[in-house]
C-alpha cells in the first residue's frame, strides 16, 4: 500500500506525526505478523517543497499534489485551527485550496481518502460527502452541519467508512483513522502495532463530547436546551416541550436534528447521562437517588444507559 500524506503549512503537528509513526511502525512489524504482508509506503504530498506544522516541526515534501493519483490512499489531516471562524478562513487559504482541487481530481476507484478532524472540511470542500457517513471534531459538528448539510454526520463514532472514504474525529482520533488503514491491510497487524505502542481501542466519540460546548445559533434549540436542562428530573414529553417553547413538534425536531444531530429525546438521554456522571462523582447520592434527580423512576434503567454508553465508547 502506497499512502501519501497531505501536510500544509500550520496544519497539526502530533497528527502528521502520529499518522507516521503508526505506519512506520507497522510497516517495520509487518514481517513478524504475516510475511506475506506486502511493503507500507509513506510519503509526504503538499503544495510547496517545505512545510511547517503547528509544532514548529519542519517537514520535507516528497510528491506534490499533482501526483496524488499516483497512491492507494490520500491522508488528509487536521488544519490546525480549533474553531468554526478559523476553520472557515483555513479553507480559503491558497494551500487549502490547493489540496481542495487535487482531492476533487482524484478518481475513487483507485485512491481512497481518509480524513480526519478539520481535515475532513477539506474533504467535504470537494462534493464528495454528498449523501454519503462521515463524522469530524464533534464540536464542530454544528458548523459541518451547516457548511455541508446533505452529508449524513455521526459525531458519536470515531472513526466511519463509506466505501472509499474513511473519516476520524477529533485531533488524537488521527491515531485511530491510522490504525483503520493498517487494519484495512491486515488486522492482525493493526492489533500487533496496537499493543506494540499502547493504544487503546476507542470506537467512539461519546464519552468525550461536551454538548454545552456544541455552539449552535438557533434560537429554538438554544431555548430547547436550557428547557430541558433545568427539568432532567422531570418526565419527557415533546409535544408537551415544543408547546411550552412556542413551537410544533415537527419543527422541534427538525431543528435540533439540524443543529445537534440528535433527535431532541436522544439530546435529553445524553444530559441525563452527562448530569448523572457528575452526581456519581462529587456526591454521595445512591444510584436510585441519582436515577430520580435525572428524570429515571427506576435505578436500572438508568444503570442500562449508561452501561450502554460505555459499550459504545
């Protein structure tokens, strides 16, 4: 397998550094897993001869974009930016469009893309996402959304393939979206190279999103949550919801699917969920206390979510 790896200049300096280390290492462990394992290569891809990342670490382009064709996979990782506003100015950068063009010229019968975090704005900048799964940052998940709405976003998986197109989450999901590459060659490498470097499986996002850092700008969701958020030990009811706040039903839903990519009952499980973790943590409450306080009559129900929670995290 032949992998180029995109690097502009400011992009993410322990995301380029992760993706190679990871093939590097398994490209050198392959023989010891499966002697049939054919070569790993790695290369640089940029649109200048010399790039520098965000960690000052100053890499040596190997191919320039125009030669992206040439391999099996295209990495596109993270632009260094942590913020809707700085992500959008990012991909008006020559360099962004520069690869923005190149990954649009590429012929998916023959290459794959894979991205992550920022990175798969880029991807996304092409068409390609069209009605197609792909997840990124989850709390840029609001302004994907906006930019790209006909792609189908799931921000609680860390790493989603769509026949040619593999996107990661957030900054260390890099790790993640490398180890997918080398499973699609071997998984039992992928395993070996795993346990050779300690990394833990994490097929999810869930554990680490934070909703109240989800910036969205529609008013009725915005109202929607501190409605909720001040009655978790109360029963649900959405009709009951959408009236309270002015509105219908249908376009409750709708809405919060727009902005948060959740049904408003899957938003109010994840609070439950998230007030719930905290009760366990700075109180003494027993978990049927916990359980009522966030809206549960019944401790094991309670106990099944968040059992379900840890399974998918």
């Amino acid at each position: 397998m032949r992998i180029g790896l995109i690097a502009i200049d400011g992009c993410f300096g322990s995301a380029i550094a992760s993706i190679i280390d990871i093939v590097r290492v398994a490209d050198g462990a392959r023989g010891d897993v499966d002697p049939r394992i054919d070569p790993i290569e790695l290369a640089i891809l940029g649109p200048k001869r010399r790039v520098t990342t965000t960690a000052s670490m100053t890499l040596s382009v190997d191919h320039p974009l125009s030669e992206s064709g040439e391999f099996d996979v295209v990495v596109v990782p993270a632009l260094g930016t942590l913020t809707a506003a700085a992500t959008n100015d990012a991909l008006q950068s020559r360099d962004a469009r520069s690869v923005i063009a190149s990954l649009g010229r590429l012929d998916e019968a023959t290459t794959r893309i894979a991205a992550a975090c920022t990175g798969v704005f880029a991807v996304a900048e092409t068409g390609r996402m069209h009605h197609r799964r792909a997840t990124t940052s989850w709390f840029l998940g609001p302004e994907f959304l906006k930019r790209y709405p006909t792609v189908a976003l799931d921000l609680d998986t860390m790493v989603v393939v769509d026949g040619n197109l593999v996107t990661a989450g957030a900054a260390f999901a890099h790790i993640d979206l490398a180890l997918s590459l080398v499973r699609s060659i071997s998984p039992d490498l992928a395993q070996h190279v795993a346990k050779l470097l300690i990394i833990d499986e994490r097929p999810s996002q869930a554990a680490f999103v934070a909703y109240e850092h989800l910036r969205h700008e529609d008013p009725i969701v915005v109202e929607f949550e501190r409605f909720v958020r001040a009655r978790l030990d109360e029963p649900f009811n959405v009709a009951f919801v959408a009236q309270s706040l002015g509105t219908s039903r249908r376009t409750l839903e709708r809405r919060v699917r727009a902005a948060l990519n959740l049904t408003p009952l899957g938003f109010v499980q994840r609070l439950r969920i998230e007030r719930a973790r905290h009760l366990s943590a700075t109180t003494d409450l027993t978990s049927a206390e916990i359980a009522l306080r966030v809206g549960y009559a019944n401790a094991e129900t309670l106990r099944s979510l968040l059992r379900r929670e840890r399974r998918r995290s």
